[in-house]
C-alpha cells in the first residue's frame, strides 16, 4: 500500500510538472504571438513569432501522420520506462516529465492553432521553442541513461 501511495505521488508531481512546463511556454508563445518580437543579438539571435507547419527543424509531414506519430511515441516511451519511473530513477522521472511536457505544448498548438508557434530564432535558419528544448532534452536523458545502464 505505501509503495502505491509512493508511486500515485510520482505520477500527481509528474503531472503538475507538466502543467507548468505547458502553461509556461505557452504563456511565451502567447506573449510573442500578442506583442512581437525583439532582437537578442541583432543579425544572430530574436525572439519573434514563426509558423511551423512542419515537425522538427520545419520538416513538412502532413498533419494525419503528425498526430500518430506522437501518439506512438509516447505510448513506447511510458511503456519502456513505467517501471523505471514506479522505482524512483530521478532521471527518467526527469526525462519523461522534459518529453511529456514539450510534447504536450506542442500538440495542444497544432489541435488549436493547425501549427506550432516557434519563438527562438537564429539567423543561420533554426527556429524552435521552448517545447522542443524540453523534448530534445529528455531524449538526450533517456540516451545518457541508456548508455550508462549498458555499461553497468
């Protein structure tokens, strides 16, 4: 029973953790999206309003593949890594919660809005936010500790 108790109070901080993290980007989107942009680093970095109709890096791929693919993705990810998250291994608890979260913000724009607001913009041509910093964030968690669980 108390290892239940443990686990559901994982499973409620996971879920908050994930509503901040939503609720904060997509309070920046909608700041953006309301007021402009602005140049952080003139002719290198601003932050700005941009369309993304495509999927990572504005890659095209056409919305009734959009929405399994992300479906998929994260029924694999929690499947691999419920039992890790039940034990407590910070780190997946970190990685899920980074993945959820960005994956989440991302979605509710493209079910709201039929694209993603991206906000971050370099002038070499990379246009992301903050969704997709927290997505590619706990996949490079998920890898680091895959790699250190295959040395173990």
């Amino acid at each position: 029973m108390i290892v239940v108790g443990k686990f559901l109070r994982r499973i409620i901080l996971l879920d908050f953790g994930v509503l901040l993290l939503v609720g904060f980007d997509q309070w920046v989107k909608f700041a953006v999206s309301k007021q402009g942009g602005f140049f952080i680093w003139p002719d290198f970095l601003d932050i700005g309003f941009y369309q993304n109709y495509g999927i990572a890096f504005g890659i095209p791929l056409p919305l009734y593949l959009i929405y399994p693919l992300i479906a998929v993705s994260l029924i694999l990810i929690s499947w691999r890594y419920w039992q890790k998250l039940g034990r407590g291994d910070i780190w997946i608890w970190l990685a899920c919660l980074l993945i959820f979260a960005g994956a989440a913000s991302n979605l509710f724009d493209r079910l709201y809005w039929g694209y993603v607001i991206d906000y971050i913009h370099f002038s070499f041509g990379s246009t992301f936010n903050l969704a997709d910093v927290l997505v590619v964030g706990g996949v490079g968690v998920l890898l680091w500790r895959e790699l250190i669980s295959s040395r173990a």
